[in-house]
C-alpha cells in the first residue's frame, strides 16, 4: 500500500520561507521520481516542482528560482523548499508520484501566505 505524508505547511508573511516535506511508504522516490503540486481555490491543480529518480529537476516560470525540490534517499522523502513566498503562493500543497500509469497523491498541506 502506497502512503505519503506531507508536512510543513502554515501561515507565513509574505518574503517569508518554508519547507515542505512528502515521506513516502510503499513506493521509492528514487525509482519514481517526484512532484509538487498546489491548488488555490477556485484555481485548477498545477504542477509547481519535479524530480526524476536521477535527480532531474523542473520547475514553472512562476516559481523558478524560488523553489527548489530535492529528495532525501534513505529517508525515502521528498523536499519542497520555497523562498521569497508571496501572498499568491496560497494553496494546498500535494505530494504526488506514479508508478507505471498509476498517479499517488498525499492528503495535502495547507501553506498561507499573508501580506
């Protein structure tokens, strides 16, 4: 059974940092890869950080140079740490990993960003 966690999000001013965490069970990240994704309310889910097993990363212009993803191989978890964070950074944060044409996706942590 594939399981993951994610922790770290809260409340933080904007300018602000912060970390996010996705601990995975059931599945490797370094054999899968890994992505963040966030989803405002009212908005549609999008991609925000990707990692290959490898360690290939990819990021959207909006968050390029702010974010960075990075996995932690014997802890078998993934990364999201966010810098300069702006009030439109607000949204819940999903782990997600595929194995084969099968998508996972952890419960989500809520990150608000206050001006």
């Amino acid at each position: 059974q594939v399981q993951l966690v994610e922790l770290g999000g809260r409340l933080v001013q904007a300018g602000g940092s912060l970390r996010l965490s996705c601990a995975a069970s059931g599945i490797l990240f370094r054999t899968n890869g890994a992505n963040w994704y966030r989803q405002a309310p009212g908005k549609q889910r999008e991609l925000v950080a990707a990692i290959t097993g490898g360690g290939t990363t990819n990021y959207p212009d909006s968050v390029k140079g702010r974010f960075t993803i990075s996995l932690d191989n014997d802890k078998n978890t993934v990364y999201l740490q966010m810098y300069s964070l702006k009030p439109e950074d607000t949204a819940v944060y999903y782990c997600q990993t595929s194995r084969g044409w099968r998508p996972y996706w952890g419960q989500g942590t809520q990150v608000t960003v206050s001006l």
